[in-house]
C-alpha cells in the first residue's frame, strides 16, 4: 500500500526536499539567471496584459517578438504565482477536439526551442504518452480519436499491447486492450517555462512589472483604457485579462461576470521507486482513462494526478461568493487523499509498483474551470479592446499556442484560424453561478469519460434560456443544448427507446429520424428554431454599414438573402440571413452557437466606422417556429389571411403578418431546402403559435421534426453550414460560395480585395459532395479522407441520406481530386470506405423543382 511519508503545513508553500515535482520545488531551471526587477514604467502602452502566470507571459513573448512596441505585463505578486507554479506540466499533442490539436502543436513545436532561443533551461521531457484502453468502447474511441487527427501535422498511433508493455512495462498487462500513442508528448517544469517566456519577452522590448496589482480599469470613450496600479496609472490601447483565478475580479472592475470557478486537483509525488530508477529510459505519460487519473515518471519515483467524480471532487466556492482571499499567490489547500483513493487503488492495480512506494507529497492546488471545461480567448462582446486568456484548466499545454494565437489575431485583425469553441462570447446573462458551479464539477468528473459524437451533458440544464415550447414538447424528444437553450434534436414515438444512448454507431434515434424525414419530404413538419440569433439594426447608415459587412448584395425592402462576412485576408467569419423588413430597418439571424461572435464584430465595425446606426440583439425576445414540407403553404394558409401562394409570396420574401390573431414576421425559406416558412414572433406567443399551426395541420398529418432530420434534409440540398463547411479556415470560393459573393459590387466590402487575390491565385482545395456505403456508422465531419494510400483531406459534415440509404459527407479536396466521379476513400472507425463525388446536390430544392416544372423539366427532376 502507498505510504504517506512527508507531510506539508496548510497555507505554506511545500518544502524542497528530493523528490518534490520540479513545478513545486528542485526545479531544473533553478540555474537559470534571475531576472531583475523592472524599475521601468510607462504612461502608454500598446497593450497591457494582467497576470504574470504562463498565458499572460507567453502573450507578453509573442506580441513583442513580433515587433509589437509598448507591451506591458502587470503582475500582482510574482511571476507564476496562482496555478502555474504548482502544475504538473503535462504537454500533450493529442486533443479530442480539432482546432485545439493546433494549439498544443504550436505549444510544443515553441518549447522545444525555447532554451535554445532564450539560454533558459526550460526542463522539457518528450517520453511520449500513451492513452490506455481497458475496453471495447475505449478501443473504438481511440479509432474515431485517429481519423480525427489524420490530417493534422500531429504524429497519432493505435499501438497494441505487446508494444505498450515494453515501453512501459512496469504495467500490470492483464485488462489492456490497447494504446493511443503520441511521441513527443511529455512534460515541462512550468516555473522554468515561464520564466524562459519572461525572459523572451524582455529580450524583444516587453516590459514586465511586478508586483503591480491592477486596482482600476476605466474604458475612455475612444476605446482606449485607464488602467491603475500602486505605481500609478498607465493609458493602454487595448487591455487582455490573462489573471487566472484572479480573473473574475478583474472583470468585475467593468462590470463583467466572468463564468469562471476555481477547483481543487491533487496529484501525488512517490520517493525514488527502484524499478523506476533501474529504467534504462524516461517512462512514457500514462493516462489510464477509466482509472481516471495520469501518470508520469518525476525523477527516480512516480508523479500520479486523479480527476475524481463530479460528486466527490471540491470546488472553492467560497472565492466565488467572497473573491480570492487578498494574499493567495503561491499557497495550496491541504491535502485530501480520503477523496482521491478509489484512483490511487486503480493506479496501484495498473502500476503495482506503486504498492510499495512512500508518498512523499501531495499537491492540493487551485485550477481554473469554465463551465464547458474550455477557455476563453479572444474579445470579449460589449466592451471595446477588452480581450480575455482566462478559465485554463490546462494552461501548461495551452500557453505557447494560445499566445501565438492571440497575438496574431491582436496584430492582424482577425484570428489565424478557427477557434470558436474558447470564444469567450459563447457565455451570455443565462450563464448563472449556479450553472458554472454544475457544469464545472460535471467537466471536471467527465474528464476521462468515453467521448462520443453528439455527446450531450445534462448538468445545470435547463437554463433560463427555454423557448416558449420547452414544456410542451421536452416529454415528447431529446433535447440537444444550444448556447443555453433547450432544442429538439429528436422525437420519440410510444413504444421506442427514449433514452439519451450515444455511440459510435447508428443508435436509438436513427430510425426515428428517419421518419422525421419522411414527414418533411411527404407532408408538413415542425420544428423549433427559437435559438436563433436575431439581431435588428436600422438608422441612417445601415445600409452602408452592411454593405460594408457582407460580400452579397443587399436585399430589396421586403426580401431576404444569405450573406456572409468575410476577414480581412478573406476568410468566412459568419454567415447570416438578412432580410430588409422596412426602409432602412434589417432583421439579421445567426446560428445559437455564433449569436454573440457575430453582434461583437458587427458592433466593432460599426464603433470603428463610425456609423450612425442602432445595433440591437433581440434574440431572447423573438421565438422562431419553422414549418416546412409539401403541405405548408396548404396548412398555414388555413390560419392567415395573407395570400400564401407561389406568386404572391415569393421564395426569400418576408412579411409581416397574423396567424390567426398572433402577429408574426414571415420568411419564406427553410433550411430543409423545402417548401416552407420561419415565422419569427414574440417568444411568449411560442406555445399558442405551435397549438394553432398543429390543429390546422391534422388533415394534413402534420408532427414534429428536430435538428437531426434537418441536418439530414440540408445535406442532401448542400446546403453548407458555417462551422463545419465555411469558418475562419475556409475561403467562400472553396466552399462553393460564389453564388452569394459579389466581387463586382460597388461597395469595398471587408476581404474583397484579399477574395479578388485568391480568385487570381487559384484555388488549391475544393468542397465536394461525397456518397460512401459504410456499415453501421455514418460520418460527421472531421474524418480523414484517404487517396492512393495517402490522407488528402477532410470531411467537413455528415450524415445519412434517407432517400438513397447511403452516407453522405461534405469534405474538402484538392482542386484535382474534385471532379466528379472522382473515387477516394473515408475513414470510419479504423475502416476506409470507398466513396465517390457527386454531382450536388443530391436532392433538388424546392424552389428548383417549381422552377424547373415550370419549364418543362420533369425529366431533369
């Protein structure tokens, strides 16, 4: 049995004794000169960054190596005080997201050069680590985790038993299915990273002070900032709160709630452990996943950290309620082995060497949680040049790339490439201390748990953010979790599976959606789209200003289209449907998940162009219903007054009308690409609004449909998405967006110039529709896709086609594999399916089909 050994006093910092983690004590750059204290200071600075610990440092690198002048850094105590002096400093290429693989990339391809660039020992170890499977479902998760990774830069392998015992074979090998293996993995003494960072900035002109404790931060109306210290005061252009735990006080100071918590992670340190120390090479990392903990060789011992249950696991609530306590900077909480003993007895049982070894440290510290587990990074909405590095529960790994990351987008105006899951604007006022508490000990539980596609997790739901529709439809579907709303992702009939069953494979909603296609294709469907993001805009510049946003043309009064804008190297930013309701006065309407990413850009244009316009987000106060299929016109034309028909209610016109006594604007248009209206109106009307629309329906045998058909109805339309087939990393001429861009437009709208130099260029990849036959699994978007042995691109979204009952994907290819016919190859759980290109889109839409019927054309339909 582990034997406690050394024991640590509650609030002083640990002894240095051997043994103790180099990110504690005994660390390997502790013969790095020290770096002197700045007597400097400034009245003006570019940017000034708050918080000293390995993000704020590595941002204070990146800007000034990058030739930014007057990059100030404000620490309040000391360099690495918070989470990172006392971090085990894992580093890990692997990420079970896509655009974070990117991050940690560019985190370690920066530190094993760091030493060499700055003379600072930054104590880097590359052992690699292996991932642990124990069983059938991890095996497949491994095999998803790979065609996820294919095509990306980063090295990724399945390795099997025989293998991982001799890399590590101090295991017990009974229970070990298989491994996920990623060389170059290891870990990094955190203070010595840190201080190479610091003195990387200092070498190219970043000024970093310390202790300097912000006090004040007052916003000038030109956008610039006061920002106030003991020392004194200081004029900044822009301010980028990096202050860990200490992040929530630094919103407060402008009126910000910052949905941050800080918890508690332990790891325990063994003494020198003879068959550690007799290994002619470093162990690799090991992460045992359903033992829920890693470990890692320190020394001649063992470093083993645990993430225990949601239920066991102690968040710090009180600096919640009464702020961090004023002095905390580089103390720890006292020890709780009691808490973590059922994964010290899983890592003794895949370890045994463990069973004899003396603990000589426990390490109790605070890390920061947000509630999705993610940080946030970027601008934040509603305050000009206010920019946030916050809610790292992982900072070691994420410092390099997140500083390069911010940097470039501080330097060039846009982000580098996508990174919309650490947009801090992916929180709003439905983001309670309650939900952050919930969510944050639900992520932290959920640490290690199987990560399947269209996970759900159902802590802290439902939030305040429910349409009119939540009670009357969440005991009849599976609700999916959309930016804080409650939205029907499927139905259930009497009789079927209702549980939440995710999988790698076609599971219990498959059939059931399946009907739901049906229903939308055959008869009428309804569904709710109350998540939208809306946004109304009017005032005397309008049209210019979204002249100047948007690539299309603007709608005449009275009609919709579909616009996107576009960055400035001409990147698709966002995709939004405008529709010109009077003179002057738009209605904009976003995807949930991007609601807050676009009104900030929308806002920041209009403050920066001075454009005299009124900008307001109407989303809470609007429900969406949308009611598509071949008996839509026939059923709402039951309940209106208003002339429905083709010729008088035209695709992408809007109207104000009365269904029934309820006022509501109409648009003409479905995401399901068939006959079919959205109907936006006051969200406390939402339940009346579904109850006449469904009574009028019967005849018809209208019912239900949920966002996992209309996926499905989209895709067969090719109908792109923006976060899947267009984002920062896309430009809208490989993504098949000619259509809605209009380079001949007067108006020199952002990225034209930079779209105008592409076009000329050529296009080195295109999106393309691919059909594949598979087994029980369809793809979703982000499989690799394999051409003459080799990855050659991606899928970008996926699903099955009910009406050919074959996969159908989205992918990107290069321009001389896109033709069609072209045969290629996807990826599926450690299976390559043949696929081939088709001609889109795979189902006409029905404004096509009428068009098409029109001229004669049966025979092309």
């Amino acid at each position: 049995m582990l034997r406690r050994g050394a024991q640590r006093l509650r609030g002083f910092p640990l002894p240095s004794f051997p043994g103790c983690p180099r990110s504690v004590c005994g660390r390997e750059g502790e013969n790095n000169p020290p770096l002197s204290a700045e007597t400097r200071w400034k009245d003006q600075a570019e940017t000034v960054i708050i918080g000293g610990g390995c993000i704020g440092v590595s941002l204070a690198y990146h800007l000034a190596k990058a030739g930014m002048k007057d990059v100030v850094l404000l620490e309040k105590s000391e360099l690495t005080a918070g989470s990172t002096w006392h971090a085990a400093g894992l580093t890990t290429y692997f990420h079970p997201g896509i655009n974070l693989k990117k991050i940690h990339y560019d985190s370690i391809k920066l530190y094993e050069k760091l030493e060499e660039e700055t003379g600072q020992v930054v104590g880097f170890h590359q052992p690699g680590s292996i991932r642990i499977a124990t069983t059938s479902i991890r095996v497949d998760e491994f095999k998803y985790q790979m065609t996820r990774t294919g095509w990306h830069a980063t090295e990724q392998y399945i390795i099997e038993p025989e293998k991982i015992q001799e890399m590590f074979p101090l295991l017990n090998m009974n229970k070990i299915l298989a491994g996920l293996y990623n060389p170059g993995d290891g870990h990094i003494d955190p203070y010595s990273l840190t201080m190479a960072l610091a003195a990387g900035a200092r070498k190219y002109g970043a000024l970093l002070k310390y202790p300097a404790p912000v006090t004040s931060l007052k916003p000038r109306s030109d956008g610039t900032w006061d920002v106030e210290t003991p020392q004194g005061s200081m004029k900044a252009n822009r301010i980028v709160n990096a202050a860990g735990f200490w992040a929530r006080e630094v919103g407060k100071m402008i009126g910000l709630e910052h949905p941050l918590i800080p918890v508690q992670h332990q790891y325990v340190v063994t003494s020198t452990i003879p068959e550690v120390k007799a290994l002619k090479r470093e162990l690799p990392v090991l992460r045992d996943l359903e033992g829920s903990y890693y470990l890692r060789q320190e020394r001649d011992g063992l470093l083993f950290g645990p993430y225990e249950s949601q239920e066991k696991m102690k968040v710090q609530d009180s600096w919640v309620t009464s702020g961090v306590p004023p002095d905390f900077g580089k103390e720890l909480f006292e020890s709780d082995l009691d808490r973590i003993m059922e994964h010290v007895e899983a890592a003794m049982e895949m370890v045994p060497v463990l069973k004899k070894a003396d603990i000589i440290n426990v390490v109790n510290g605070p890390i920061t949680y947000s509630p999705d587990i993610l940080p946030m990074v970027g601008p934040h909405h509603g305050v000009r040049n206010y920019w946030v590095a916050i809610g790292f529960g992982y900072g070691i790994i994420h410092a390099g790339g997140v500083g390069k990351y911010l940097s470039d987008w501080i330097l060039h105006g846009e982000p580098p490439f996508d990174l919309i899951e650490l947009d801090p604007n992916r929180y709003g006022k439905w983001t309670t201390t309650q939900y952050t508490e919930a969510k944050a000990r639900e992520s932290y539980g959920f640490n290690n748990i199987v990560g399947y596609p269209k996970e759900e997790r159902f802590a802290g739901r439902p939030t305040q953010r429910v349409s009119g529709l939540y009670k009357t439809l969440e005991s009849k579907c599976s609700m999916g979790f959309h930016a804080g709303w409650e939205q029907p992702h499927w139905f259930y009939k009497p009789g079927q599976d209702t549980r939440y069953r995710p999988s790698f494979r076609r599971t219990n909603w498959f059939e059931p959606v399946g009907s739901e296609y049906k229903q939308v294709m055959q008869r009428v469907g309804v569904i709710d789209l109350s998540p939208f993001g809306k946004f109304n805009i009017k005032g005397q510049d309008s049209i210019r200003l979204l002249d100047h946003l948007f690539a299309n043309v603007i709608p005449k009064v009275g009609f919709t289209n579909i616009s996107h804008m576009l960055t400035p190297k001409g990147r698709v930013y966002a995709e939004l449907t405008v529709s010109h309701q009077f003179p002057g006065e738009f209605l904009l309407i976003t995807g949930s998940g991007s609601e807050l990413h676009d009104l900030r850009w929308i806002e920041e244009e209009a403050a920066k162009g001075g454009y005299n316009v009124e900008i307001k987000n109407i989303t809470d106060e609007l429900g969406v219903l949308g009611v598509a299929g071949p008996h839509a016109r026939k059923v709402l034309q039951k309940v209106t007054s208003e002339d429905l028909s083709h010729d008088v209610f035209k695709f992408l016109q809007t109207k104000t009308l009365k269904i029934s006594h309820i006022p509501v604007t109409a648009i003409r248009i479905s995401y399901t690409g068939e006959l079919g209206w959205e109907l936006y109106h006051r969200r406390e009307d939402s339940a009346a609004l579904y109850n006449v629309i469904m009574n009028a329906g019967q005849e018809e045998g209208i019912d239900n449909f949920g966002t996992y058909a209309m996926n499905a109805l989209r895709l067969e339309k090719a109908f792109r998405a923006w976060g899947s087939e267009m984002n920062c990393d896309t430009n809208p001429l490989e993504a098949g967006l000619e259509y809605f861009v209009k380079l001949n437009k007067p108006a020199d709208f952002i990225g034209k110039q930079a779209l105008k130099q592409i076009k000329a260029k050529g296009l080195k990849r295109r999106l393309v529709c691919l059909t594949l036959a598979t087994d029980d699994a369809d793809p979703e978007g982000n499989e690799s896709v394999w051409y003459d042995g080799k990855v050659v691109g991606n899928t970008t979204s996926g699903s099955y086609s009910y009406s050919i009952q074959k996969s159908l994907a989205f992918a990107y290819v290069p321009v001389e594999l896109s033709k069609v016919g072209q045969q290629v190859e996807v990826e599926l759980l450690g299976k390559h399916y043949p696929a081939i290109i088709i001609q889109e889109p795979l189902v006409l839409t029905e404004p096509t089909r009428n068009r098409l019927q029109k001229k004669g054309g049966k025979e092309k339909i």
